[in-house]
C-alpha cells in the first residue's frame, strides 16, 4: 500500500515509518518540521539500508521544498515538506501519489501550552483534521489511523481504564482530541465506506534498537523519561518528582509506558485490521501495567549505570495518581499486545541519548 502519514518526521511518526517501510508499504510523509527535525531522514535511511548513519545518503540528499522530496530511499519514502491545514497541498499530494490510507499524527502535543496557546492547538489539531478529512473525501482515500490519547479520559475514575470509559478533556489539547474523535464518529456514520482506527496511545517511550532515531523534544523535555535520560547523560542536573504522597505503592504517580517500537507495530495492525473489516475501531494502546515514577528511575538508573538525582516537589498540577489502560480489546481485536518491558524501553532511550551532541 502508499500510505500518507501526516507528522511523520515526530517521534512515534519516523518509528511508525519504518515499520510501513519494513513490511514493504510505499509511505509519502507530509511534515513541516515545526516539532522535529529533518535529520530523522538520515537515521531511518541509515536503518532501511543498513548503513552506518555517517554513510547514508539521505544527509547529503536535498529536500524540495516544493513537494515530494528525494529521501535517498526511492519510493519506500517520498518526503513532503508542508503543512497539513494545507488543503491545495494536500490535493496535490493525493493527486500525484496512489495514497490508499493515511496515519495522522500530525498535530501539537504539550499539555501545557495547550492552556496559554488554546487557538494554536485547535488550529492545528483541529483545523488540521478537518482539512485532512476534505481532502481524503475528494480523493476518494477513506482509510484513518488517528493519533488519539489516553488524555481524552480525563480523571480516570478506576484503572485499568477500558475503551468504554467515561470521556472528559481537562485541558485544550485533550479537548482537540476528543473533538477530532467525535468528528471521525460522525463521518462514519454518515458514509460506511470509512475505514477509522481511533487509537489512544498511553505513555509512549524508548526509541528504535539502533539508536538512530528517537525522541527528540525541543528544550527541555516536560515528560518523564526524557527528562531522567538527560539526568543520566549530566545534562540536567536532577529531576523533580512530582508528588510523593499520591495513593500508589510508593507514593509517585504511576503511567502505563509502552515501546514506541510496540505502538509503531499497532499501526500496521490497525491498518491490517481495518483492509479486512472496515468500520470504526477505537482502542487503547498501552502497555496493560503502571509503573511508578521511582520505579522507573531505578530501571533508568539500573540499564544506564548512571545515577540519577532526584528530588520530591508538590504534585504537579493537573496529574493523576494513575493511568493505566485495558489492553484487552487490542488483543482481542488486532492480536497485538506490548512485547517490549520496561528494561528494553529505558535501555533504548538511554542508547538514543547516548547519540545525542
Ligand atoms: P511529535 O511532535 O514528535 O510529532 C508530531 C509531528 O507532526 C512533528 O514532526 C511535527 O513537526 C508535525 N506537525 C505538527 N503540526 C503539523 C502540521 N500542521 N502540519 C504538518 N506537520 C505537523 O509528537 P509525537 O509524540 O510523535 O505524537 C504524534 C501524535 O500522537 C500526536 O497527534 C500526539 O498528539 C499523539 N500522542 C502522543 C503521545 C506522546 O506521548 N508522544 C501520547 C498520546 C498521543
Ligand atoms: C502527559 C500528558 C498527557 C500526554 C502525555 C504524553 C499531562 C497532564 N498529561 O502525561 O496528556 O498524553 O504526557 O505526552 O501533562 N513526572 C515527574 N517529573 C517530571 C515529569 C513527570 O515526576 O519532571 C511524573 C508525572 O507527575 C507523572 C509521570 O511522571 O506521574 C509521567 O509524566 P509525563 O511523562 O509528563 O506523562 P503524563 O503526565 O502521564
């Protein structure tokens, strides 16, 4: 299949390239680069062609502006540099390319800024949708894997949260989330020629075996792991924990982390899934355990032979004691469950920032 995938470039879109690449999809990625850089390129040409990344085309190959740019890497991977509220870009893109289902990751993601920047969020995630949705409609293209998140159940009320939970958006960001879910809700029942997976990601980490691609947050990192991987590497100097004195087994919050290797791997399940049944499917991916902010510090410090300081503050504002999701229906649906622990997702962080200057 060609498959559009929208923020491509951004931290679960390059791993979830490589693995449509992987299993021989032709994938078109539309990004314009506002959360990531352009040297992802070079580290998923480095893997696709096994080369050591200093050798890879890609680093020297220049990207057109003007649309579909050369990757180094032919057809597996056509780069297109735009913007995806772009809907004369995004005719073009359908028009020149045989795009038969898109993933849209694209989109803004920081809670926080959500609060001071509400307009931009909607814009983007939003807007951004909605123009995506014109354009798949007038290409005839009616195949959707959404990037939702576990965000959009609010204050769990108990854990693990199923599917069928009850919804709430506590800030903008998840606010956009849940529209673009109701939205997508509301197109399939209007035509059932839609084929939409809904997928809530959890806490999403680690990063590919190679070390050549991960994530790579602008500034410094609001999340968690990030955070404790610069701790480790000594460019931050200690970590604050946010909250001690939660209910949970040793007072921190505790998250559901899962591979992002895992979840790249739950898109092309979703895909395959929908390719056979069609419909509306909407599923939690996460890891089906929640681990403390200690614990993971100790895996961190434990896989990384680094120490990483820390400190207790209050509770940050807008956090819950935990979260953690059912992942029944992903395996009862899809046949997918979270094969990577929570050793490999430190370890391959850690190898990842590693590389970084
Ligand atoms: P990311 O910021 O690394 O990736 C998003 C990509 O989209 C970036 O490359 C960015 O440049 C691009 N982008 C943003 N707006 C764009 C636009 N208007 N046009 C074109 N490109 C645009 O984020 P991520 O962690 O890879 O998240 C991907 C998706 O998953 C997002 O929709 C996010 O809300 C969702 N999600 C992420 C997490 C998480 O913890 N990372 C959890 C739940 C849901
Ligand atoms: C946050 C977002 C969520 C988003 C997810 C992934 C909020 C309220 N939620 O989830 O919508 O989908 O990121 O982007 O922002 N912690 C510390 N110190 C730190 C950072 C985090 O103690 O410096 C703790 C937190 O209190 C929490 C855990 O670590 O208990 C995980 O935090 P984080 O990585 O920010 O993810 P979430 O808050 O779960």
């Amino acid at each position: 299949m060609s498959i559009l995938v929208t923020g491509g470039a951004g931290y679960i879109g390059s791993h979830t390239c490589l693995k449509l690449i992987e299993a021989g999809h032709e994938v078109v990625l539309l990004d314009n680069f506002c959360n990531s850089h352009r040297s992802v390129l070079a580290g998923l040409e480095a893997i696709v062609s096994k080369a050591p990344v200093d050798e890879a085309p890609a680093k020297k190959a220049p990207v057109d502006k003007a649309g579909a740019g050369k990757t180094g890497m032919g057809k597996a991977l056509v780069l297109v540099e735009g913007d995806v509220r772009d809907a004369g870009l995004l005719g073009q893109v359908f028009a020149a390319h045989s795009i038969e289902a898109v993933i849209h990751f694209a989109a803004l993601k920081a809670v926080g800024e959500s609060v001071q920047r509400p307009l931009d969020y909607y814009d983007n995630n939003l807007s951004g949708s909605l123009v995506l949705l014109k354009a798949m409609r007038e290409a005839g293209v009616k195949t959707l894997v959404f990037s939702s998140s576990a965000t959009v159940y609010g204050n769990p009320t108990q854990v693990p949260i199923r599917e069928d939970a009850p919804l709430e958006a506590t800030n903008p960001y998840g606010h956009s989330k849940l529209m673009v879910e109701g939205i997508l809700e509301n197109v399939c029942q209007a035509d059932a020629a839609w084929r939409v997976a809904r997928l809530r990601y959890f806490n999403p980490i680690g990063a590919h075996e190679s070390g050549l691609i991960g994530e790579n947050p602008q500034g410094v990192p609001s999340n968690l792991v990030p955070y404790i991987a610069r701790v480790a590497a000594g460019k931050l100097a200690k970590l604050q924990v946010y909250g001690g004195d939660y209910p949970t087994r040793d007072g921190t919050g505790v998250r559901d982390y899962v591979h992002v290797m895992d979840l790249a791997e739950g898109h092309l399940k979703a895909l395959e899934y929908l390719h056979a049944h069609g419909g509306l499917l909407t599923l939690n991916l996460g890891g089906g355990r929640g681990y403390s902010v200690l614990e993971v510090l100790r895996m961190f410090e434990q896989v990384s032979a680094s120490p990483v300081a820390f400190e207790v503050v209050p509770r940050r504002p807008g956090d819950v004691a935990e979260c953690w999701a059912d992942t029944g229906a992903a395996l009862k649906i899809l046949g997918w469950k979270a094969q990577r622990n929570l050793a490999t997702m430190c370890l391959d962080t850690w190898r990842w920032q590693k590389q970084q200057a």
